[in-house]
C-alpha cells in the first residue's frame, strides 16, 4: 500500500539553527500538508501546498517557515532560526484532491529537538 | 471558524470492555467529520469519517454517528482489544471549503488484558 514517508526519523538541532524536514507524498497525490504536534499537545496545521504554492497556512507558519516542492517527488518544509518552542512532532499528509471530505494520509512524523 | 471538543484522557479499560470517546463539534453547516487514530510510535491514520448529518462510519468495529441534534460525533466500539491501545483524534476541517484539518486534543486509550 502507497504511504507517505518522512526523513530524519529524530532531528536534533541548535537554538538558532535552520532545519529542512522531508517527506515524499504518495505519488499521485496533488496536494500537500504540513502539520506539528507540540509534545502531549494537539496536532496543528501548518500550511498545505499545491500546483507549486501555498494554498493555506496558519498563523503559526510565519516568515520562520517555508515549503518547497524541489522536485517531483520530495516536499521540504524549512525553519529557520530554530527556537526552543519549535520542538515538537512534525508530520507530512498528502491528499489525491481538494474535497474536504478525502482522507489526508499521513507520515510517521519527525521529531525536532531544540536545544 | 468550526472545531471539536474532545473528551479528556487517558482511558483506560480491561479487554473486551465497551469504548466510547466523546467528541462534539462546532461549526458552520454540517462539514466532514473525522476520528484518526495515532498508534505508538506511528503517524495518524484515518479511522472512519460522516460525510453528512446522520451518516454513521464505521471501520474495525468502531463506529461514530454524525448526530446534527446533538453536535456530537462520539466514538465507540464494542469490543475493545490491547491492539486498540493508541490516541484518538476528532478532526473537521476549520471552515467551508477548507481542505486542512482542526484537531481535538486526543484522548490516550490503554485497553489491558
């Protein structure tokens, strides 16, 4: 079965740092989900992303973040200058179409550490 | 914007007991609704959805009805087995025509044998 894979597993970083987080949607899929789970918290939306540019984005996704699509495969998301409130569980969906009644998949999620 | 209000955890409960997980929503017109559930160490997963009031989904003996009276979309099985250890998550997407998704809090269900 297709799925949605997402590199590094664990990310550690330092305060200040700039991180690039990975994920490879499912093939067919056109659009594209960033998503962050601060620990024991609930799961946020960040951005999605389609035809090469944001779609929507959250007021958490300010001038820190962004996203790219650098090839027909991989969607990037970048922070720079990590802080320590950056920590948490990053997790990538992708969807085969707009319908907000289609099933968003998900991956397994990196996991940034700020220190 | 809409979201959901979900019932606080952790749950726990003794094999083959009955399950429910409280879930009501608030929202403008009757979108989508969603339980995902998140197993140890994995990403979430769609569990089962209502697409329209009064819709009742249904996946791996879990069952969720889209009550419109109530604004409740409350989370239940039967049956539950120690694979059914996980967090659970409501989910409906934040406004009309949106494609993202607002999530509840979760709620933590450990079953033990």
């Amino acid at each position: 079965e297709p799925e949605v894979t997402q590199t590094p597993s664990h990310q550690v970083t330092q305060m200040g740092q700039e991180v690039i987080l990975r994920c490879v949607p499912i093939s067919n899929h056109l659009y594209f989900y960033w998503y962050r789970q601060i620990l024991g918290q609930k799961v946020e939306f960040l951005v999605s992303f389609y035809n090469n540019e944001i779609s929507e984005k959250s007021e958490i996704f300010d001038d820190q973040f962004s996203v790219e699509r650098p090839d027909g495969s991989n969607f990037t998301l970048k922070i720079r200058s990590t802080k320590l409130e950056d920590s948490a569980m990053y997790f990538c969906a992708s969807s085969e179409n707009r319908n907000s009644a289609e099933e968003q998949y998900f991956g397994p999620g990196t996991r940034l550490t700020v220190t | 914007g809409n979201s959901v209000t979900q019932m606080e955890g952790p749950v726990t409960l003794s094999e083959e007991a009955f399950l429910t997980i409280n879930c009501t929503y608030t929202a403008t017109g009757y979108p989508s609704l969603f339980w995902y559930v998140q197993y140890p160490g994995e990403g979430l997963q769609l569990l089962l959805k209502a697409t329209k009031a009064d819709d009742k989904g249904s996946n791996k003996g879990f069952e969720a009805t889209y009550r419109k009276e109530t604004t409740s979309f409350h989370l239940e099985k039967g049956s539950v087995q120690v694979s059914d250890s996980a967090v659970y998550f409501c989910a409906l997407p934040p406004k009309t025509g949106a494609n993202n998704l607002f999530f509840g809090t979760g709620t933590r269900l450990t079953v033990i044998p």
